[in-house]
C-alpha cells in the first residue's frame, strides 16, 4: 500500500509516572483509521527538562528515518499527548524548530507553567489541583518558578511559541485538573500569530484518557484534513456483510443485523433516521423496525426497553449496547450501539465518521446497560 501518515503518541502521567498503555485504545483507534501509530515511553527519572522533550523528538526522528521499514509517509507526521504528554507534544511542535512534525493533538495539556498557580485557583479547584499546578513544574523542571523564571517560560508552550507552527488541535473539559485557562491562553497565542488552531471543550471534570471514548474521533477527523489523508475503505463486504461473518440463524436477530451492516460507510447526522444517514439511535430503531419490532427514538429510552442482559459475555446478535457517550450519564446514556456477534458491534459515531463496525473490547470499559429488544417489558 502506499505510504501512510504516522502519529507518535506520547502519555502523560506529571511527568514522572505512568507508560504508554494509558493512550492504548487512542493508539487502536488510529491505527484501525489507518494511521501508522508510535506508542512511545519515555525515561521518567530525574533531570527531566529537556531529556523527556528530547526523547519525543527522537522518536518523531526515528519515524521519519526508518519510514522505508514500517511503510511511513516521512512528511506526514503527527503528534498526540495527553496531560503531561500534551505538554511535551506541544512543546515539540509549536516551540524551536518544530520537530518537523505537520500536525499535533493536545489533550489536557499545561501551556504556561508561570500562570498555572493563579489559574488554578481562579478556576475553584481543589486541593489537589492547586498542589498539582505547582508541583509538577517543578518535578518536571528541577526548580521553583521563583527560582528559574526563565526555564518555566522556555518550556511553557504559549510562551515559547515560534512562527510557523503546524495546525494544533487542543481539547479539554471545563471543570478538570488542568484550567481550561491553559487552553485557552495557548489557543489565543497560536492565532496572534496567524497559526491553525481547533478547540475542543467537554462538559465536566474528565482529564486526559478519561474522555478518550468521546475524544478519538474529532482528532483523527481533524488529523485527516491537516495531513491530507484519506483513510482506506473498510473490509470487503459481501451482500452486506464483513467477510468471514456468519449471520445469526435468529430471523429477528438476523434482519436487525443484516439492516445495520447494509448501512456502513454512509454518514452519521445527528437526528437522522434514514435512508441515507442516521445518528446512533436513528440506525437501532430502523434496523429493529426492519425485523418488525417497534423500539423508542432515543438511546435514553431504548436503554430501558426490551429486556436487560447481564453482560457481554451473555450477548446475542441484535442486542443494544449503551455507553454514556459525550451528553449522557451512565443512568442516561446518550450513545447506543448493536452487537452482531464474534466480539464486533456496528457503530454510528459522530459527524464526519462514516457508519462501522468495531469492536466491543473498545467499549468495553464505558459500557453501562445493554438491551435486547422485543423481549420484555421496559424496566
């Protein structure tokens, strides 16, 4: 195949603990998009600033030296941190020379160490907040910002910018461990200087990875425009169907499914229900219609029609998997998806991601009810 963009993915962790398994779904989810992933760790001992900046621009060079061996486009290489990591992927990218990287994606990152304190208690946090934004720039730095002032404003991404930055998206949620304040100031620095710039805010007090489920798809959307990447099409169907996949003997179960399949790859629109787009619950009541059973509109109430099913392990083709999605709450949650056997779900995300099938293991940490329509009183 030909030459595919690479994103080298950096955790995060205050800079002194944590590993690469914390972005292990965000790395599947890119590579299953058709990104060619480097999931890197990093030394994490004493003196940190700059070995651990040093060490992301290594792998960015390890990518574009060995991209003949791994099937890399050498010019397409992006960047995604999250937390401390999006402070060193931020710092690669938009600082110095630019590490020669087309694009970076930032997640809960800290961009301005010197004004961290005071936003930290501007923004009501908690104790741990406020000791945090003092203490991980120093673990990270070695000193006090009373002591090295000038080390935290070479390292503060908003203060050290240089001019022709690649495009930057930034994500946070409004009430977390990190300001939103940081964003937002590093966001306004990025346009002073003319640079590209998208921005992200999820409601609530999530960091980092605990938004991944809800973050994966608007970045690899935005890496895909800033990296001129067409994701190839998905596996080969036959009469609907991925290769390999035997349809349920169930009739009900079978024309649910079969509904769903015949759908992949057309868009998701939020409130559609057919025939050429649907949102999540739009693509349920239509392929369940398809199979002559009547459920509810939305995904809060199709959480609790049907009858419930204890678990994944209990699942049959056809049932309704819930996770609480970016608008709802595990009691009430506002993302639905269907099971069609062999571990595999049919997954109408978000704008801008086609229809597809993925797998439950990618959801199975979010999952909060799943349903099976047709048998049984709502509950």
């Amino acid at each position: 195949t030909p030459p595919r963009p690479a994103i080298v993915m950096v955790h995060g962790g205050g800079f002194y603990f944590g590993n690469r398994s914390e972005l292990a779904d965000a790395a599947k989810a890119a590579a299953e998009h058709g990104y060619v992933v480097l999931n890197i760790d990093y030394d994490l001992e004493a003196p940190r600033w700059t070995r651990e900046l040093d060490q992301v621009r290594a792998a960015v060079n390890f990518a574009r030296t060995t991209a003949g061996t791994y099937g890399i486009d050498p010019a397409r290489i992006a960047l995604l941190g999250d937390s401390a990591g999006a402070t060193l992927v931020t710092e690669a990218a938009l600082t110095g020379d630019h590490t020669a990287v087309q694009a970076v994606v930032a997640w809960s990152g800290a961009y301005d160490f010197l004004s961290l304190p005071a936003q930290a208690g501007a923004s009501g946090g908690d104790t741990y907040q406020k000791l945090a934004s003092v203490a991980d720039p120093a673990i990270y730095l070695g000193c006090p910002a009373m002591v090295c002032p000038q080390v935290y404003r070479q390292a503060s991404p908003a203060l050290a910018l240089t001019p022709g930055a690649p495009p930057a998206m930034l994500v946070n949620s409004d009430a977390e461990l990190v300001p939103l304040a940081q964003m937002t100031e590093l966001a306004g620095a990025l346009q002073a200087q003319g640079g590209a710039v998208s921005t992200t805010v999820f409601g609530g007090a999530r960091h980092a990875t605990a938004y991944t489920a809800d973050a994966n798809a608007p970045p690899l959307a935005f890496l895909d425009a800033s990296l001129h990447f067409t994701p190839p099409p998905p596996p080969a169907m036959v009469a609907g169907l991925p290769v390999g996949y035997v349809a349920p003997s169930n009739p009900q179960q079978a024309a649910a499914v079969g509904f769903a399949l015949a759908q992949l790859g057309k868009p998701y629109v939020y409130g559609a229900t057919g025939p050429d787009s649907f949102d999540c619950s739009g693509l349920m009541l239509r392929a369940w219609q398809a199979a002559g059973i009547t459920i509810p509109r939305t995904s809060q109430a199709q959480s609790r029609a049907g009858a419930p099913v204890a678990g994944t392990a209990d699942m049959q083709p056809g049932d309704l998997i819930f996770i609480p999605g970016s608008d709802g709450t595990p009691s009430d949650p506002g993302h639905v998806g269907m099971y069609i056997g062999n571990g595999q779900l049919v997954d109408a995300s978000t704008e801008g991601v086609p229809i597809q099938v993925e797998t439950v293991a990618r959801w199975q940490s979010q999952i909060v009810g799943i349903r099976r329509p047709g048998t049984g009183s709502s509950a």
